[in-house]
C-alpha cells in the first residue's frame, strides 16, 4: 500500500520532532533481527533515556536534510533504524553497541551527537563512556572529597586531646 503524501509529511515531521529532541541520533542496520530481539533492544534503549525507531530510507534522507544533519550516503541504504538518546547518549550508544556484540543482525552505521557526525568507530569509542547517573556519582564524590578531607583533619587534634583525656581518666579511675 503506497503512502499518501500526507502521511509521508507527518511522517517526516515525526522524525524531524525526534531529531530536534534529541542530544545524539545513532543510525543502525538490523536485517535479520527477530521481533522479539527487536522489542528487547527497544526496551533497554527506553531505559537508557532513548527510544529506537525503524525509518523508511528516503523519508529518513528528507528529515536529516530538513533538520540540518549531512548523513552519508551509505546510511541509508538496506534496513535502517535509529536510536535517539534525549538524556544519555554514551548510555543509548553503549545499548546499541553491546547489543551489536550480542546480534549479529545490529550493525552500527554512524550516528551524530548534536550535529558532529560520528562513524561507527567513534560511536563505539562513545559507547565506553560511563552513563550519565555514574559520571554524576563520580562528579559529588569529586566535590565531597575535599570537604570530607577537611572536616577530618579539622576533627583530629579534638580528637586526639579527648584521646589523652579519656587515658588520664581511665588511669586515675584504675588507680
């Protein structure tokens, strides 16, 4: 059944409200992946902050070129399928490319963070990063560390004088 140009439109408008949403897009192939692979996939990208779609090529090629993106060529050719990440890239970049490992069918083709293109092998550096909830634990425990620092070595003369006072007073009270 062919499409309408009107369906075509909001189809393109869906992804262009996608690509302005989101803080890196990640280009996938994915024949031969099963439904059910498929769904898993989707659901540890929604998890991660994302979502991911399957795009019709030549609509896909409209909306990068109405959003400003310059996508290769290659890109869109054979099955294609996009994460999007609205919070965690490296978090969304990180599911796609172990799920890669896990499936042969999921090939990384590319992707953009912001609008700086990124090869796969970019994508797959990216992916190394940690997510976004450990690199906010790792940044306060960056920033506690020298207050705790300092509120240690504040305490520890007081505590070594009530050291010395609790040793005279157990020895007075021994004697």
């Amino acid at each position: 059944m062919a499409l309408t140009k009107e369906k075509k439109q909001a189809i393109i408008a869906e992804y262009e409200e996608w690509l302005k949403r989101s803080e890196a897009v990640f280009l996938t192939e994915y024949s031969g992946l099963t439904m059910p692979a498929f769904d898993e996939l989707r659901k540890r990208i929604r998890e991660a902050g994302g979502e991911f779609h399957v795009v019709k090529n030549t609509l896909g090629k409209l909306a990068f070129k109405s959003a400003g993106y310059e996508v290769p060529d290659d890109y869109m050719n054979g099955s294609t399928a996009v994460g999007v990440a609205f919070s965690d890239a490296p978090g969304v970049a990180k599911v796609i490319a172990d799920f890669a490992k896990d499936q042969e069918a999921v090939k990384i083709k590319g992707g953009f963070l912001g609008k700086q293109h990124f090869t796969q092998q970019e994508v797959a550096k990216l992916a190394t990063l940690p997510p976004l909830p450990v690199v906010r634990a790792q940044f306060l425990a960056m920033l506690n560390t020298p207050a705790s620092t300092f509120v240690r070595l504040v305490a520890e003369p007081g505590r070594r004088v009530a050291q010395v006072m609790k040793a005279y007073a157990d020895k007075g009270a021994a004697a």
